[in-house]
C-alpha cells in the first residue's frame, strides 16, 4: 500500500511571522482603555481639589451677598457720572451749557444733580456771554436752576467779572443772583456789594444791600 499526498486536501501553511488580523473593534477598544488610563487620574485630582478649595469658595460667596444686601435702594439708584456735559435751551431758545467733573444725581426721579467743580456757560437776551463757575453745585433740572457754592467766579464778555461765595443762576431766564458779598471789576472800574443781581435776562447787573463803586480815572471819596 502506498502512502500519497493529495495536494487538494492539504493543510494550509502558515508563514513564519504572520499573524491572524484583528478586528477594527479590537483597536477602538485598545484607545478607549488608553484615554482612561489618564483621564480618571486627572479627574480625581480635579475632584480633590474641589474638595479642598469648595469652603472658601462657599465663604467668599456669602460675602458677596451680605455686601449687596447691605446696599440701600437709595445707594441702588444713585446715578455718577464723570466729566458730565449737559446742554438746553433757554425760554428765549437760546444754548447754555452746564459740564462738571463729576454728577451725582441724588435718586432717578428726584431730577436733582450735585456737581462737583461745575462750569456754565449761556447767553442773555442781548446776545452777551456769561461764564460762571465754582466748587461745587446743585442743579435742579426741572426748573433749570444752578446754585453755586464756594469761589464763585462770573465773567462777561464785556469784560466784566465778578467774586463772591454763593450765587444762583437761573439758566431759563439767563439771570444771575446772590446774596453774599461780592467784589468785582470791569472796564468802568470796581464794584463792591453784600448781594447782586443780573436780571431783565442778562441786560442788567445791580448791586444790593451797601454798595460801593470806584469808577476809572476817578477818586475814590
């Protein structure tokens, strides 16, 4: 009896150094357990932390809300601006301007400014130019009234100028007045008063209370 191999019954042979191939599962599976390895290490360092630096987080917040419900609705509505500019008309249509450094608008309806360092600027009836300004002011908006407190200062374009401690300016009717005394000089002289008054819009500057005037060139008696 003769032994023979038939080739079409064979075993495949297998090559040295090759392998079966894996499946394109297989190796999503590989990089999933790789990303896992790192990831769950961060996020217990990440959870740690938290653990640690969550008291003072949890103080610093309560802080914040005890400090804002310590504020008053009135603290709430008080309005500030820096380098404040306003502009209107008077009741003849003529501009004035009012800036500031800074205004302080006392509530959101009271319409009541105060200032610091204002300056105004308008002009009367007769097309003259006023300046005024001081240390510091209330400006009622409603009524277009400016009262000035501390060196104030007018000037006119005439040339006129004039000193005192407290004065209102009447921005509608472009009328000045004050009731402290007040020293002044122009091209006509000096002037000295305890009050004074710019009124008929602008046309007329009087002087109230004693008074005294040393016009140029004259002597003074």
């Amino acid at each position: 009896m003769v032994l023979r191999a038939d080739p079409d019954v064979m075993p495949p042979v297998r090559r040295r150094g090759a392998h079966p191939r894996k499946p394109a599962g297989h190796h999503r599976y590989s990089r999933f357990v790789g990303v896992m390895k790192v990831a769950l290490p961060a996020s217990a360092v990440v959870l740690l932390g938290l653990v640690v630096v969550w008291p003072k987080l949890a103080r610093d917040v309560d802080r914040f809300q005890i400090g804002f419900a310590a504020l008053s609705p009135t603290s709430v509505e008080t309005l500030s601006m820096v380098n404040a500019h306003y502009q209107g008309l008077d009741n003849t249509n003529r501009p004035y301007t009012l800036t500031a450094e800074r205004a302080t608008e006392t509530s959101s309806k009271s319409g009541i400014v105060i200032l610091d360092n204002p300056k105004a600027d308008f002009l009367t009836r007769k097309g003259t130019g006023i300046y005024v300004e001081a240390r510091t002011g209330i400006y009622y908006q409603a009524d277009k009234i400016l009262d000035l407190e501390g060196e104030v200062s007018l000037y006119q374009d005439e040339g006129n100028e004039m000193h005192t401690e407290r004065a209102r300016v009447h921005l509608d009717t472009s009328s000045v007045e004050g009731d402290m005394p007040v020293t002044g000089n122009g091209p006509q002289g000096r002037i000295a008063g305890t009050g004074f008054r710019i009124d008929d819009n602008g046309r007329q500057m009087l002087l109230t209370g004693r008074s005294e005037v040393q016009m140029r060139g004259a002597r003074r008696k």
